[in-house]
C-alpha cells in the first residue's frame, strides 16, 4: 500500500531525504509519492515532522 503525503506538509524535504527509492518529489503546494515506485516502507511516515504522511 502506497504512501500519500497531506495538505499538513510544510515542505521540508524530510520525507524525500529519507525515502530509499527516490519515489518522492517537490510538487507545487506539498511533496508528492510516486505510488508506482514507492515500495510502502514507510520511511516518509517514520520522519514525517508534522505527521502530513499517511497509507492510501
């Protein structure tokens, strides 16, 4: 199960540094996961500072 990121993202790249397959990327307003590379480990989730990172 993929990973979606909320509008509570503050952008802080946390998420991105820490995912070990690049699935997530700066979007206009919050990151976004890329659901087809994103492997559900749940790195996002587990450094999300403001806890914008939930399962879809």
């Amino acid at each position: 199960m993929a990973y979606k990121i909320t509008d509570a993202c503050v952008k802080c790249g946390t998420c991105a540094d820490n995912c070990p397959v690049e699935a997530i990327s700066e979007g206009d307003e919050v990151y976004v996961i890329d659901a087809d590379v994103c492997v559900s480990c749940g790195a996002c989730a587990d450094n999300c500072p403001v806890e914008a990172i939930v399962e879809e």
